[in-house]
C-alpha cells in the first residue's frame, strides 16, 4: 500500500482559490496547483520548490525562457512546465546537479553561497 502525504498548497495557502483583481472586480478562481482542494502532495512541493531554485538560477543569469529553452534544446511550453513544479523529480535532481543548485539547502543560504 502506497502511503501519500500532503501539504498545504503554497500558491492559495491551502484556501482553494485565488484572488483575480480585474478591472471588473475582484473573483475568486479556483486554484490550479491544487485543484481547489488545499492540500499537494509532498512530491509535488518538493517539485515546486525545485522548479522555483531553476527559475531564480536562469534569472540570475539574466536568461529569458526563450534563451534558456533553446540553451537547453526543450520547448519554451516545457521550461515553464520544469518552472512550475510540473516535471518528473527526476529531471530536477539531474538539472539541479548539472547546475550545482542543492536543494536541501534553504533558498536564502543557497542566495549567499
Ligand atoms: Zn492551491
């Protein structure tokens, strides 16, 4: 039996939804990380949180997404994907080594390093 743990959605802090300000007024849409429920699985905080790491290491770097992705010779869909937390763990733990990124570090310590 596979055993699952969840977390607080960090994009809605576990409310379901966010709040749009539009011209209109404000609405609330449902939260796409978590799918309006409130929780993620730890996996996925963990690839959201990698995926954060790779996106402040490209804008260090002052690369848009179109000259990373073709950098790296992926699709600009796919960068945004790997951003977003979207990617297989694998690909960030292979993407983080290359980079030299260690993700256990905080983001703060990592800053400073
Ligand atoms: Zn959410």
């Amino acid at each position: 039996m596979k055993i699952t743990a969840y977390t607080t959605c960090p994009e809605c802090a576990g409310a379901g939804h966010r709040r749009i300000i539009l011209p209109a007024g404000v609405q609330e849409l449902p939260c796409q990380t978590c799918r309006a429920t409130g929780d993620i699985t730890l996996d996925y905080a963990w690839r959201i949180k990698a995926g954060k790491a790779l996106r402040r290491q490209r804008e260090k770097a002052h690369l848009g997404v179109r000259q990373a992705a073709k950098d790296m010779g992926i699709t600009v869909r796919f960068l945004q994907r790997l951003e977003n937390g979207g990617a297989p763990k694998i690909v960030y733990h292979a993407m983080c080594k290359r980079l030299g990124i260690n993700l256990d570090q905080p983001a703060r310590q990592r800053e400073l390093a």
